[in-house]
C-alpha cells in the first residue's frame, strides 16, 4: 500500500493509524515504559512489520537503550532489503531515520532511502526524504542531484532551488569550484524562460548568484524587470539596487539610490554611510563579500581620496543640502540620524583636507545639547572624537559643559547629559592623567550624585532601570585604576563594597555583575565570582559568546566540580546545536527561506571551530584524567573514554587551528581585562591612555589560544605513554628479550616530546640541559618563564619516557644524574617557591595568580609523576615471585631503580606535606579574624590612600529617607552590609583553599598507599 | 540613527548585551532557528554606529480565517539604548509586515501580568488588552494577550475583549 493511500484509509505504515497513536502519546509525554509495552504488544500482533520494529526502536533508545534499539533498527533494515514486498513507506523510514540520527548512525538512514527510492521511484516524499539525508550529511552534491531529479519529476520551482542551493553550497562551504556558479544560472534562466519565478526568496538567490560571479549588470537588469515586482517591500528592492550599482562601480546611480532609501528611512545610519560613501567614491564596504559577517563601517581613516578638490566640494554640498533636507522634515522628532549626518559630513572634510575642526565641535557641542543626555551619547560620537587632538577633545569638553550649565532641561535630562559629561571625560583619556586624590574624589563625587539623584527613580518600576546607574559603574572603573596605580586593596574592596550596595538596590544591573566577577576573581574568591556569573543566567548561545568571562579563571582553579558542570553545560549546548542544525537547514528548504539554508550551514561551520569549543572539549578531557589521577584502575577507564589520549591530539589538527573562530563577545569585559588572557591589574602600573578595546590585545590572545591548544592537545596521550612506558620498562626488566609494544609506544613518546618542547621554542637537547640546569641550581626557575607548568610536565614525561627509552637521553658527561631526582627536584623548588611567595596572606589579590600556579602543579605534573609511580608498583608487585626466579643482571639495575622510586615517593611526600601545613593555617582561620582583616584595608588612618569611597557609601545609607526614596530603594539601601561582604568573600577564599586541600590529601593518601607497597 | 535590518545568525553572537537583561529570554537554537527558517521577515535587529546591537523583534505570522495574525514573540532593547523609542520603531516594523505583505487581521502578543511598563508601553502603541490567560507563564503568573487591530481587520473586530480569562490550553496557538 502506497502512504497516500495508508493516509487517505487511516493507515501509517501499514497498521490502523488509531493503534499507533496511543504509542506516540506515550511517546510525546515521555512515559516510555507504558510505550515500550504498547509497541511490544503490537509486535507481537504484527511481528516482522518495520514500522512497529521502528517505533519500538525509537522507545528503547529514549530509554537509554541504544544497543537494544540499534539490533532492532538494523534487523528492521534487513528485512525492508530483503523482502520486496514489505511497506516502504515514508513514515516508516523517518521513523528509522530519528534512530539511526540519535545513534549517530546517519549513513544507515541514508542508505535505506537510498535503497528505499531505487526500489520506488518516482515517490516525491522518498525523494524528499533522501535529500533530507544528504542535508543531514552535508553531502552538497549529492543533494544536487537529487533535487535535479526531483525538479526533472514534477518541475516545481522549490526544487530547482534546492539544487540551487546546494551548489551554492558546494562553491561557499564545500570543495566546489565557482565554475558550478555558471551551472546554477544556466538552469535558473532556463526555468525562468518557461515558468518564470513566482517567490521572492527565488529571485533573491538567482541575484545571489549573478552577484558571487560579479555580474552585477545583469543583477540589476533582473531587478528592474518584472521578476524585480516580487519583491514587495520598496526599501528592500532599493538597498539591493543601491548594493548592486554600488558594486558595478555606478557610484552616481548608486548614490541617487541610496538617497532615496534615506527619504523613506531618515534614521538608517547604515545606508548614509553608503550614500557618502559612493557620493564621494572611497565606500569599500562592498569590496569583500557581501555576507553579514563583513559588516563593518568605511574605515577612512586610512584611505586615499580619489576625486578631486572640486568634486569632492560639490558632492559634499550635495550632500550638505541633501542632510538639511532631512533634518528639516525630521525636526521635532527624535530621529538622531540627521544630526549624526551632518557631524559625518564634517568629519569627511576633515579627511579631505579641506574641513574646518571648529565647524566639527561646533557641530558636536549641538548634538549634545540635544542628545547629551541619552546613554547612548558618547558611543554615537566616539568616531568624531578620533578625529581630534587630545587638546581639541578638551577643549570639546569644556565648550559642552558651558552649553549645559545654560540649558534648562528636566532633572532626569539634566542628570543624563552629567553622566555623559564624566563618560566623556573616560572616552578622552583626561580621567586617566589625574593624579589619585582628585582621582578619589571624582568617585566620591560620582557616589553622591547617585545618591543625589536616587529619588528620581522612587517611582520606577523594580523592572526598568534606575537613573544614574552609569554612575556607579563609572566609580568602579576609576577606584580599579587606583588599586592597579597604588597596589592598595582598599580600592578594590572599596569597588566591590559599591557594587554590591549597588545590587542591592536593583539586582538585576548586569553591568555591575560583570565587574564584580573578575573583581572576586581577582580577590582569590572564584566561588563568589561563579556565583555573580551564575546569576546572569547565561544560556543557550550565551554560552559560546559570553563565558570567556568566567572559564579561563575556573580551567586554573581547585573547584573541579563547578568547571565540569560549566564545561557540561556548554559542551552540550553546542553538540546539540550541531547535531539539530541540518534539521533546521531542511526547515529552511522546506519554508523556501533559501538565503538561511546557506546562512545556517555557514553558522554551523563557524561554531564547529569555535575555539572555546575546542578548549572545552580538550579541557574536559584533562579534568577527567585529573579527577581520576589517585586511582589507577578509574584512571584506565579515563583512558579508554578519550581513546588513550588519541582524540584530544585529533582536536587540536593543523586544519583546525588554522580555521578557528573566536566568537567570544569582548565588548562586555571590564577595561583593565580586553581579552581572557591579558590583565592590566597583574602587570605593573603604566600610563594608558586609553585602555579600551585594542587589536593588538586580540591578535595576542588568538595567537595564544593556538599556541596553548597544541600544547594541551599533547598531554593527555603523554600521559598515557608515560604509563605505558613505565609498565613496558618493568616488563623488560623482567622478560630479558624486551617487548616490541614498549619500543613502539617509546618511539611515539620521543615525537611528542620533540613536538612539545618546540612549542616552548628549544630542541630536546636543549631543554634538557634547561631541566638539569634548574634542577641542579645552576639556573634560576625563573628561567622557565610563564611556561613553567609546561617545563615540569615535560620533566616528569622526559623521566618516564627514559625508562623505556634505550637512548641516551642525558648530555654527555652527565650521565649519572638521575631523571627521578630532576622531576623531584623541579616539583619541590616550583612548589615550595609559589608557597613562599603566597606566604601566610592567603588569597590576597596578588596571591590568586600564585596560587592557581600552584593549583596547576599539583593538579598536573604532580599528579602524572603519582600516576607513573602507580604504574610502576603495579606492574611490579603482582610479578614480584617472577622477578626474585629470574635473578641475574637485571636485578641490580631494579634495586637501582627501586630506591629512585623509593626517593621520589618520599620526596613527593615531603613536598606535598608543606603544602597541606600551609593549606591547614589557611582553612583553620576564624571568619571573623579574616573578615576584620578585610575589613581593616577599608579604613585609613590617614588623608591619603582608600576610605573615602567607602566613608561615602556610609554616608548614603546614613542619609537616606524612606519618603524620599520609597519603600523599595530604601529597603535595599539598609539591607546592604560590608560585614556580610567581606565575610562572603572570605567564604569564597576559604573554600578555593578547602577544594585544594582535598587534592592534596588525595594526594597524600596515594602517595601513602605507595610506601606502604614499597 | 539606527539601522534596521533583518537578523541573521552572527547576530545570536552580539546580543548579550540585549540578553542579559533579567527580562529577556534567551532561547535555544531551535527556537531562533525555526523562526529565522520560517518567518525571516518577521525577525529583525537594531544596529547602531559601530555595529553595536541596540535591540531586535522577533515574531511569526498564524492562524486561519479571520485570525490570521502577525504575532511578536520578543521585542528588547539593550540597557544603553532605552528611551528613544526604539521598541516601538521594531513594533511598527512587524505590524507593517502583517498588515501590507501577509494581510493579516491583527498583531497579538503576551506579556506578564506584572510587567507594568511593558503593558503601558503597548496601550501607548495602540494595543488593547483582548484577555488574561490564567498562569500563562510557567504554571506561575497570569498573562494578558493584547492586540491591535490591523487595516483588513475594518470593523475592528478582532480586538474586542473577552469578558472572561481563559487558561492556557484554550489558547488556539503555543
């Protein structure tokens, strides 16, 4: 029976459709059990019938049985190809599909359609079907072809654009040449010839088309024909027509477009730049391509005008008066466009050369006094200001003060164009030359005038936001630049005492939460950060735009549990993004919105290789191994789930790191921290002029991020070698003719330690002699760098490495020093060296940095050297009868290694115990000892350094008055408390070092357990 | 100055500015995606100088007969760019699509009960409240469906209240 015909006689998938549904009930509202029995017993009633074998597969599998549903899936399968005369209907085979997609089985699905419409052909829906597959699949051209036959059976216009599509596909995303361009026109005309086009998406992509082979003259004379009257909306038709001159180099016709958009939509910044910029022939917007990802503004900064003096006057007239025009029909309204129009003119002619700055500021101190007091103020004007000497901005600056000291304007105005008045003073530099008192005291005077101006948003609703939010926030950035000038924590605390005040007040200011993550981050109080971050209820796609601003401090902190439910959260978020995203790409097909089939494969593409994708996925495979590291046989289960290490060297191939993407949302994150991996506030103080986004910053980071990731994407396949090599050498010892898997996996491990000792920029050789020469005194272990987790891990590999290895690995001369010792002997100086530093302080400011190097130590090297020497007592001990029976050579060589193995248990021991002794002081201090302490920096005894701020805040709860400021504001006001604060942060402290302590005792009952195996 | 335009998916990876307010629901990807695969026009973002994202509206057109509607799912406004009316540009955007190319009856949306502002600001925009679906929003707090009449929609009819509140799954539409 066909499926029209099941459908049409209540059939699905050949049995009565009323028996099916309850199953698909049950399904839908998750209650699997009762569905299982309904599918079982309708098995049994129509045993061999596919689609009940399908539906049944389907439960098993939500039940978190994919084995069970995949034997039934395939014996389904079988079945359909072994007897012709079953159903092949489309549900049937859908039904499959979902099972074999959740099983991560497409190719099985795919071949079933296949089959399916080689033994039916000519069924639109099986055909339909396929394609889905090769959409699944990502097979462009296969797609092709099976649209094209599709299109060939029933000459509908959707599938011509399907193949359309596809071949688009293959040119954008896949190995395509843009020959195949030619193909997809030539059978778009031919259509168009007999049938016309009848959707506008179709003719949207047949311009695309036309577009990617740059024949723009054609493009324009399909838009201007009939086919141009599908598009409905007047300014769409115009923005593609001006797009399409301007890219044909028509500047002057463009322009006339463009103008023409600007007199239906007066407010489209976005196409005034284009009508300048083809009026005065320098916009290179269209020069890329003409995706949205290339959007950016003409940057003409650094481009050469090419007219003349004089066109280039006239043109600007023209478009003077066209802008006047504008400006007087829109006046009245609160359209800013014009008024930012005319500011771009000026700024143009400033370019030009023939520009006047004064006219520029004049024009500036107007669109002050009428826009000053939107926050948005200081963002629109920040590209008129680059235009001007640092003297001129201040000049700017005092000439919009006078204009608003003589305006009358509302008090919620006036407090707007305040608050960009102080913002200017950021936007320019000035605030960053003041010397620390008027520094403190302008965030004083910035408290107050918050607190001046709170009872204006008495009335507001808890929802919106308050008047002079920006205020605080100002303060804060300027107290962080005292604490980094001075050193003082005071300021610091002073900044997270404000904000906290600040949330108290209305919780839900994200701007306050963010600077209050890194705050807390810096403090040593990562829970409490975690905690703020928590709170934004980041999300979805948030979590591939925004947890940059929490994930670098968490991958180098003790809370492993709270990193693996962040590293969870996000990893599923993205897998199942790419596991549904061609689901929606059909979609797309499906609704005809062709331009989002390449748009959302595109999409797909770019956060495949997000680079924080990477990161996480690598990142969590090490926190496994980590976890895991104090228990041998837990450890082998670790190793079997990451492939012995082999996927995370996978992660990290050339390709990959080349196609990175960075989609990390940078705009949110606080001054002194423009990227995850640079912060101003660990460096030593310098002037900044500006310390806002900077490329330079970027470029650093993304050369970081490739750098670390083919680092990382070493170490969990190290660490498996180096236990493989460790068991290898016991079995040599022990079997005299050696083993040939050692040597194999010896071989690998020397390659890999070749290729991770070129990453930190030497040759094996000479990072030995680095090694020795630290270990021994003859270095510093400053000497190491940054890299210095790096150079240990690769001390601790280099020791197990040799024990296998039958080449010398030591420089001549000498030999006799002993590997174990250097491994124990890097351990102890970098781990007694970053105790000392961090000293009784605990998690002070500065001490959080050490202290997550010391974290690291522990977490990675100190862990895989335990792991080596489990290894060795294991794949010892159970052959010890062996080994006393084999007698001979080999013996001495043992007992040599023995006691190497019996000092580096000790050492290690030794070493960790002065950690634990110092971790005990920490965890064993009082909260109200460590909260008076805290405390204690916010009061100064004398005129100088933090207090001011924090007397300030004081002065606001002492002087607000219910009536004055409602209930709700005043609640707030008196809920906050510095006691609570600091106790909260002294929670979080404690709890970093309480999460370390157990690490460390974890390791300390290992290493035990060894001696007593000894 | 503001540049409308209609949302893409490089989009979803600049608005946490917009989606980090309390309010705004940030959705999966099957959510954004659906409405981008099937009613693109119907979704479009604010930019301004700098490609900074000011806000979006994202909506769908349903039904049949005479409630064939247009309907916003979600209209926001980053913080920085409150108070200039740029809800109401978007709004005006979306009802201009129902109204002359999908030749809808109507716009309708939901919003909390508690949303006082929110609800100002549509009854300024010309939307009346039609009813109040009981516990609309997660079991909890009631919403109100408000519309506004569109030009095919003469009489008006579409926007006469409902004397009585209905609960969610009376509602025609998810």
């Amino acid at each position: 029976m066909s499926s029209a015909l099941a459908g049409k006689f209540g059939y699905a998938g050949g049995m009565p459709e009323r028996k099916v549904r309850p199953i698909w009930d049950a399904i839908d509202s998750r209650q699997y059990k009762n569905a299982l029995k309904l599918a079982s017993s309708l098995l049994t009633k129509y045993p061999n019938l596919p689609y009940a074998m399908a539906l049944k597969a389907l439960i098993l599998e939500r039940m978190g049985k994919p084995e069970e549903a995949s034997s039934i899936c395939l014996e389904a399968k079988e079945l359909l190809h072994k007897n012709v005369t079953l159903l092949m209907d489309d549900l049937t085979l859908s039904t499959l599909q979902i099972v074999f997609q959740r099983l991560d089985r497409l190719d099985l699905a795919t071949s079933l359609y296949d089959y399916a419409c080689g033994r039916i052909p000519n069924n639109l829906e099986l055909m339909m079907g396929l394609f889905n597959c090769y959409v699944r699949e990502y097979a462009y051209v296969k797609q092709q072809q099976t649209a094209i036959k599709m299109y060939k059976l029933v000459g509908e216009e959707r599938f011509l654009l399907w193949a359309v599509c596809s071949i688009q596909l293959q040119v954008s995303c896949g190995q395509g040449g843009e020959k195949l361009l030619g193909l997809a026109e030539g059978l778009l005309k031919k259509h168009i010839a007999s049938h016309s086009l009848h959707e506008p998406e179709a003719l949207i992509v047949y311009i695309s088309v036309l577009e990617q082979q740059a024949k723009y003259g054609d493009a324009l004379e399909v838009l201007s024909g009939k086919l141009g009257s599908l598009i409905l909306i007047e300014v769409d038709r115009l923005r593609l027509q001006g797009r399409l001159l301007a890219q044909s180099g028509d500047n002057a016709a463009a322009a006339i477009t463009f103008q023409k958009i600007l007199e239906m939509c007066p407010d489209d910044w976005e196409c005034f730049l284009h009508y300048l910029g083809c009026l005065l022939e320098d916009d290179q917007s269209w020069c890329n391509d003409a995706t949205r990802a290339q959007r950016c503004l003409p940057e003409s900064l650094d481009k050469i005008p090419r007219i003349t003096d004089d066109l280039f006057n006239s043109h600007i007239q023209d478009a003077s008066a066209f802008v006047r025009k504008l400006e007087t029909e829109a006046s009245g309204d609160s359209k800013r466009g014009p008024s930012l129009a005319y500011l771009e003119i000026e700024r143009r002619k400033l370019l030009h050369g023939v520009g006047d700055k004064e006219r520029l500021m004049d024009a500036l101190v107007q669109y002050f006094s009428r826009f000053g007091y939107l926050a948005c103020f200081c963002s629109d004007v920040e590209v008129f200001l680059d235009i001007l000497t640092p003297d001129e901005k201040i000049n700017l600056l005092e000439k919009m003060k006078e204009s608003s000291g003589s305006m009358s304007i509302g008090p919620t105005k006036s407090l707007g164009q305040a608050i960009s008045l102080q913002k200017m003073q950021f936007q320019i530099g000035i605030t960053y030359k003041l010397h620390d008192a008027e520094l403190e005291s302008l965030a004083v005077k910035m408290i107050n005038m918050y607190r001046e101006n709170l009872p204006l948003s008495k009335d507001l609703d808890p929802q919106e936001s308050m008047h002079g939010e920006d205020l605080l926030y100002m303060a804060s950035n300027i107290l962080v630049q005292l604490y980094w000038r001075t050193g003082s924590t005071g300021y610091l605390l002073e900044t997270v005492m404000m904000l906290e005040l600040g949330l108290n007040i209305r919780r839900s200011v994200s701007q306050y939460k963010i600077i209050l993550l890194h705050l807390y981050s810096h403090l040593g109080a990562l829970p409490v950060a975690y905690e703020w971050y928590r709170s934004l209820d980041v999300k979805n796609i948030l979590l591939e735009s925004f947890t940059h601003q929490i994930l670098p401090q968490m991958l180098l902190s003790p809370l492993w549990e709270d990193l693996n439910d962040l590293l969870k959260d996000y990893l599923k978020f993205m897998d199942d993004h790419l596991r549904e995203s061609a689901d929606l790409t059909f979609l797309a097909y499906r609704h005809r919105n062709y331009s989002k089939v390449i748009e959302f494969v595109q999409f797909k593409e770019r956060l495949q290789h997000s680079n924080q994708y990477v990161i996480a996925r690598l990142e969590s495979s090490i926190l496994r191994l980590k976890e895991k590291a104090d228990n041998i046989e837990e450890e082998e289960g670790v190793f079997e789930c990451l492939k012995c290490g082999t996927q995370a060297l996978e992660l990290a191939s050339g390709t990959l790191c080349d196609s990175l993407t960075f989609n990390e949302e940078l705009q949110l994150r606080p001054w002194w921290t423009p990227t995850p991996k640079k912060n101003y506030l660990l460096d030593p103080f310098e002037e900044l002029d500006h310390p806002t986004d900077n490329l330079d910053h970027r470029k650093e980071w993304e050369t970081n991020v490739r750098e670390k990731l083919e680092k990382r994407s070493l170490l969990p396949r190290m660490v498996y070698l180096s236990t493989q090599c460790v068991s290898a050498s016991i079995k040599e010892n022990i079997e005299a003719n050696g083993s040939e898997c050692g040597s194999i996996f010896s071989l690998e491990m020397k390659s890999l330690l070749e290729r991770y000792v070129k990453i930190l920029g030497c040759s094996l050789d000479e990072a030995v002699k680095v090694l020795l020469d630290v270990a021994e005194g003859q270095r510093p272990l400053e000497a190491l760098g940054t890299d210095l987790i790096e150079w240990v891990n690769f001390a601790v590999f280099l020791n197990a490495w040799s024990l296998s290895s039958h080449e010398t690995v030591l420089p001549m001369g000498e030999e006799s020093i002993s590997l174990w010792h250097v491994v124990n002997s890097l351990l102890q100086k970098s781990i007694e060296s970053k105790v000392r530093i961090i000293g009784p302080q605990g998690c002070s400011p500065g001490g959080a940095r050490d202290l997550s190097v010391l974290v690291q130590l522990i977490g990675e090297p100190m862990a895989w050297h335990c792991l080596v020497l489990q290894y060795f007592i294991r794949s010892s001990l159970p052959c010890g009868k062996k080994k006393k029976k084999s007698g001979g050579p080999a013996d001495s060589s043992t007992s040599v290694l023995s006691q190497s193995i019996r000092d580096s248990v000790l050492s290690l021991y030794s070493i960790i115990e002065v950690v634990v002794e110092w971790l005990k002081k920490e965890v064993n201090k009082t909260d109200d000892e460590a909260v008076d302490h805290l405390l204690s920096f916010l009061v100064s005894d004398s005129n100088e350094g933090p207090g001011k701020v924090y007397q300030a805040l004081k002065d606001l709860i002492s002087t607000a008055d219910e009536g004055e400021l409602g209930d709700r504001i005043f609640k707030g006001i008196n809920s906050w408390s510095p006691t609570d604060i600091a106790r909260k942060t002294f929670k979080g402290q404690h709890k970093m070092m309480s999460n370390f302590l157990q690490i460390c005792n974890s390791k300390l009952k290992v290493l035990e357990a060894i001696k007593q195996q000894i | 100055m503001t540049t409308i335009r209609k949302f893409c998916c490089n989009d979803l990876l600049r608005f946490s500015s917009v989606n980090l307010d309390h309010l705004t629901e940030t959705f999966n990807m099957s959510f954004y995606m659906t409405y981008l695969a099937r009613w693109p026009d119907y979704f479009h973002v604010a930019e301004a100088p700098g490609n900074r994202i000011m806000g979006y509206i994202m909506g769908k057109v349903e039904g049949q007969g005479e409630s064939w509607h247009g309907h916003v799912t979600a209209v926001s406004v980053a913080p920085e760019y409150r108070r200039q009316q740029l809800a109401k540009k978007l709004m005006n955007l979306l009802e201009d699509i129902s109204d002359k190319i999908d030749k809808a009856f109507f716009v309708d949306l939901f919003v909390r009960a508690s949303n006082v502002p929110a609800i100002k600001m549509y009854e300024k925009l010309g939307y009346v409240i039609y009813r109040r679906v009981l516990r609309y929003y997660s079991g909890e707090e009631d919403g109100l469906d408000m519309r506004k009449a569109l030009s095919r929609d003469v009489e008006k009819k579409s926007v006469i209240p409902l004397k009585r509140p209905i609960t969610p799954d009376e509602l025609e539409y998810d």
